[in-house]
C-alpha cells in the first residue's frame, strides 16, 4: 500500500521511484504513439508544420511531443540520438530550415519504402506474379501473344500490366 501512495503521489510531483520510471517511460512512449500516430506524424512534417502547431493538432504537451519526435527520429528514421535531439531542438526553435530537413527524410525514406515495395501483377493466365516475373513472362511472348495479353490487361483495368505489356510490345517492334 505504501509503495501505491507512493506511485500515486508520483503523479502529482512528476517525480517516480527508479524502480517505476522504466514503467512511465514506456506508458509516455505508448501515450505519445495513440496521441500522434507515425502516418500522422508524417503527414504533418510533411505540411511544414512547426513544433507548436504539431502540439496543438495532435493536444500533446511539450515533452510528449518532444519525445515522441525523438523517438520517431531515431526508431523510424534511424538517426543517431544525437542527430535527433538536434533536430528536435531546432524543430521546437521554430528553425524552418530544420522543418524542409526533416520533411525530406520523411520524404526519402517513404520513397524508399515504395520502391522496394513488391507489386503483383495478375496475368492473363490467371496467375499472380511479381512485377520481375511479369516482365520475363512478357519478353518469352510473341507480339500476337503480347496484343491478347494487353486486352487482358485493358478489359481488367490493370494498368500495371498494360504498361508492361506496351513497354516489352514497343522493345519487340525496335
């Protein structure tokens, strides 16, 4: 009971036993990640957004919104500690220059995530291959076969495949 009086007074002094902060610093993590998930988050270093206003639309406090940009910085990001704590400070400096920095790491790193992003492709046959696969799949055709295969393509909507097939259709016609 007496350790419970203790947590509880905690809660009003902002100051915890060091057998509870690993506790609170989790239950901050999992707090910050609820109020600001990381796709928001992304979109709003996307838009510009200083620190004050990341603050208001999200109705996190100063330290919360500090450690949850830390922690998106470092985990997500993979930036050291210190490049991170950097940033953040210049972020809550209101530094815009810091703002153009961190929407393009955002930027990069979702592009990079597209990028490596596997596309599956349904081909006429009924199969569901890679894009790699489609695209030897379309070379072994002949032009008769790639026409059909475009129909295909066309009458399902499947522009991926379309494109492919005119790309490995206007190869064969060099």
């Amino acid at each position: 009971m007496s350790n419970n009086k203790q947590i509880f007074a905690s809660k009003f002094s902002g100051v915890y036993p060091d057998d509870v902060l690993p506790f609170e610093d989790e239950a901050n993590i999992i707090a910050s990640l609820l109020f600001c998930s990381t796709p928001k988050l992304e979109m709003l270093l996307t838009r510009n957004y200083s620190f004050d206003k990341i603050k208001s639309i999200t109705g996190m406090s100063i330290k919360g919104l500090h450690s949850r940009l830390l922690n998106y910085l470092n985990h997500i990001l993979g930036l050291s500690n210190s490049e991170a704590l950097e940033l953040v400070l210049k972020l809550r400096d209101n530094d815009y220059k810091t703002t153009i920095q961190i929407k393009h790491l955002v930027n990069n790193k979702n592009n990079q995530l597209r990028k490596h992003k596997t596309i599956l492709i349904k081909i006429s046959r009924g199969l569901v291959i890679d894009q790699n696969a489609c695209v030897s799949f379309l070379k072994n055709l002949s032009i008769n076969e790639l026409i059909n295969e475009l129909e295909y393509a066309h009458s399902t909507k499947n522009f991926v495949l379309e494109q492919l097939v005119m790309n490995e259709y206007y190869q064969k016609q060099q």
